[in-house]
C-alpha cells in the first residue's frame, strides 16, 4: 500500500507488476530473471525544503526510481503531482523499461515525481522547486547515467531549470542531461507534439493492419488536455480525424460536429478551462466523455482511468493509450474479451521517449537535425515497432499489449543474460 492509502486496484505499480507477472508467464521467463526483472533497481527518496515567495519554508518529498538499466542508461520522465508517491513513482518507472525495450531504444527505465500541486506555485516558487530537487537527485542523474523529461505537471521551461542547475554543479553545459529542454537550449524540433504524432502513427498503422480504411473523419475523444492531449487534439485533426470531445480534470466538452480548435484556444489563452469552455460544445464530466460512442478514444491524462466500474461503458473500438496506465487489468481483459483493440502504453504514447533519444544524440553530438529529418525517424521507429508487436500478436492470438510486453520482456532479459550478475 502506498502512502496515499489507494486501494490495490487503483494502485499502479499492483497493475504494472501485474502485467508483468502475467507478461513474464506466457514469454515462458526463466525464474531467476523474472526475480531480477520484476524489482526496481535503485529508489531515492529525498525531502527538501523549498523558499516560498512569503519568506516562508515549505518541505516536500521528491523520488527518483531505476527499474532496470540493462539496455543503458535510465530514462524517464519527472512528474510534479500531489499524489505522486513512491508505488506511482516505481511503476512508471517499470512502464519506461519496457516502452524503451519495445521500441528499441538503448535506454533503460526510471522515473521522478515530486508530491506537489505545481499549478498553486508561483513561477519563482516552481523554479526554486526544481533547482533544489534537482540538486537532491544528482548523485543518480547525468548523461551517460540517467536523463529525466517532463511528464504530468513538468514542461520544457521546468527542463531547461533542470538543465542549468546540473550544469552549474559541473561547472560547463551539460544539455544531454536532460531530454524536452526547449529548442533554444539544445532541445529538439519536433519534440512537443512527438508523444501525440507517435498516438497518430501507431493509430493508422493499426487500423491500416485492421483492414479499416483510416477514414477522413473518424470520430476521436480525447481524456486529458495537457501535453499529451493537447497534442492529440492537434495531430489528429491536423490528419483529417474528426475529434469530436477533450477534457481536463473536472471535465470536458462534446460537439459532435467536431471541435472548433481556436475557439478552444482562445478558451484556454484567455485563462478558462475546458471544463468550461461552453461555446465549443456540450459540457460533459469524464466518465461521459470515456462513454462517447466514437471510433477511437484516447486516455490521455493518468492511471487507471478505464476499470471495472466503468469498462462496460467504453463504446470505441479502438483505444490509444496516451496516458501511462490508463487502464487496469481486468477492464484490460474484458475489453480484450469484447474484440476492442486496445494499443497500451508502452507502444501508443512511445513517441516522446523516441524523439527525446533523438534529442539525447544530438545534445551529444552538438549537432542538430531539422523537424522533417525527425519526423521521418519518429514515424519509421513507430512504423517498425507497431509492426513487430502487431505480428507476435497474430501470431500468438494474443492482446498487442502481451505481444507489447512479451517483445520487451524479451530484449530485456536477453540483455541481462548476456551482461551476466556481477559478481
Ligand atoms: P500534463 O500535466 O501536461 O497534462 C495532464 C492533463 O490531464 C491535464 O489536462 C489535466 O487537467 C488532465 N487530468 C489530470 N487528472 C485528470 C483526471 N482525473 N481526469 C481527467 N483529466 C485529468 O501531462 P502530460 O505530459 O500530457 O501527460 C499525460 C499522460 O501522458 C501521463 O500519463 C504521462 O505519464 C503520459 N505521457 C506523457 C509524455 C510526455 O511527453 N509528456 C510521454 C509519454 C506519456
């Protein structure tokens, strides 16, 4: 139990070892490395005062977990979340293993988080957050060791702070150290959209697999309106799909028509939410938007979102797992046991790590590509690793997320075998 007391289900690292578990099963794991591979590797837990801009000393804990670094480095996002804890901390940790894993990137697995409701800081307070977190986590971070990105609560400007106080520790520049810095710092092009353009590829590729024409105007509801979501709504209309819902945390608004995407911006420039933003269409809660008879339905913003209260509700028949762990293993299966193709996670939302390794190269190489020279290398990793997972799938009559899991279970411990146990 973590220390937000959630219940065993809603817990996400329960899920993540339970997929795992039942991953590791069916690969046929060898016992002795199902041990190794089922265990975070390394977890600091540090607590750390924070200068508020009233004078006044606020403490708060912050996390760093390695999953697994067989296949190099650790990778992995930081999240500034109020429940952000070491269970949330620990799975999303294991996810980056295998999503590195199924997309062949040469990284393994870590994750960061601080407990924090970041939105109540002011720009200075959020600033002096990140420099000292940073500093508390140096013994574990740098370039050839382990290089966080943003996740929920995190942005390009809270990277380039993290950035600037490694490098001031080094005494000299260190941009590899961290991946979705802005451009103007050593980030990449093409790195803001990169999770959502990912969604989008791994989207026409199943259904091209499917044999369902990519229809122009597929209906698309999206959970969540943050980088991830946000992006969805861009790409995807952008690509001629018909989004048709999106929301943030207290709700989200419907048109069947299809959204206005400036009048939503406009919305959101102007300070509003989505939750509010009636002039787009139907105000609707959460729970509706998950329930919208559309073809594809995007979680995009936590865990455990789509579960056994709700699951019999989902009337999409393709779900894009934008978030990590946006849904729990038994409305995994009973979704899977109704024919809905689900793409999970460690596949779906795998365009930022990807464009994050592109980023990592460059920052160490100081030598940059152009956005098409990106976009064509995010769109062939994708194409490649959709189509290494969609065939175990057929294969083996399995879900694309055992064929997922099964795929990065499998490089994983390969990677360890070889290596060996030191000593
Ligand atoms: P973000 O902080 O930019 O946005 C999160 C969004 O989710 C916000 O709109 C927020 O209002 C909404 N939200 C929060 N709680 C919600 C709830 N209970 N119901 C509905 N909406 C809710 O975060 P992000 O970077 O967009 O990340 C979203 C998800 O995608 C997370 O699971 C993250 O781990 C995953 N992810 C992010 C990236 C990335 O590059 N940022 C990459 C891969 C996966």
């Amino acid at each position: 139990m973590s220390e937000h007391d959630r219940s065993v289900s809603e817990n996400p690292y329960a899920v993540a070892l339970a997929q795992f578990d039942q991953a590791a099963k069916q690969s046929n794991l060898d016992a002795d490395l199902w041990e190794v591979l089922r265990r975070p590797k390394r977890e600091l837990v540090v607590n750390f005062p924070v200068e508020m801009d009233d004078g006044s000393i606020q403490m708060h804990t912050g996390y760093r977990v390695h999953h697994n670094v067989a296949r190099g480095p650790a990778k992995g996002g930081i999240r500034y979340h109020p429940r952000a804890d070491l269970d949330e901390v620990r799975a999303l940790a294991m996810w980056m293993t295998w999503k590195c894993a199924v997309m062949n990137l040469p990284y393994g697995g870590a994750k960061g988080g601080v407990a924090v409701n970041s939105s109540s800081l002011s720009q200075r307070e959020l600033e002096n957050l990140t420099r000292r977190y940073t500093s508390e986590i140096i013994p574990l971070i740098g370039p050839e060791a382990d290089i966080p990105a943003p996740d929920v609560g995190t942005n390009a400007q809270v990277m380039a702070w993290f950035m600037d106080t490694y490098s001031m520790h080094m005494g000299h520049s260190v941009p590899a150290v961290v991946t979705g810095k802005p451009v103007e710092v050593g980030g990449s092009e093409g790195r803001s959209l990169a999770t959502s353009t990912g969604m989008l590829v791994a989207t026409d590729e199943v259904l091209r697999r499917q044999g369902t024409p990519v229809a122009d105007e597929a209906t698309v509801a999206i959970q969540g309106a943050g980088n991830v979501g946000w992006g969805a709504l861009e790409v995807f209309g952008d690509a001629g799909y018909l989004v048709v819902a999106i929301s943030d945390s207290r709700g989200g608004v419907y048109n069947p028509s299809g959204l206005d995407r400036a009048v939503l911006a406009e919305h959101v420039r102007g300070g509003g939410r989505i939750s509010n933003c009636d002039a787009a269409g139907d105000l609707i809660t959460n729970d509706q938007l998950l329930s919208l008879d559309v073809d594809v339905l995007a979680p995009s913003a936590i865990e455990g979102q789509i579960h056994g209260e709700n699951v019999s509700d989902v009337r999409a028949q393709l779900v894009v797992e934008g978030a990590n762990g946006p849904m729990t293993p038994d409305a995994d299966k009973e979704l899977w046991d109704r024919g809905v193709v689900v793409i999970p996670d460690i596949l779906a939302n795998a365009g930022g790590v990807t464009v994050s390794y592109f980023e990592w190269v460059q920052g160490l190489q100081q030598f940059f590509w152009t956005g098409d020279q990106i976009a064509e290398r995010l769109s062939t990793h994708m194409r490649q690793a959709v189509a290494s997972v969609w065939d175990l799938s057929v294969a083996n009559s399995t879900s694309l997320r055992e064929a997922a899991y099964s795929v990065a279970i499998r490089r994983v411990a390969e990677a360890t075998r070889l290596r060996g146990i030191y000593p």
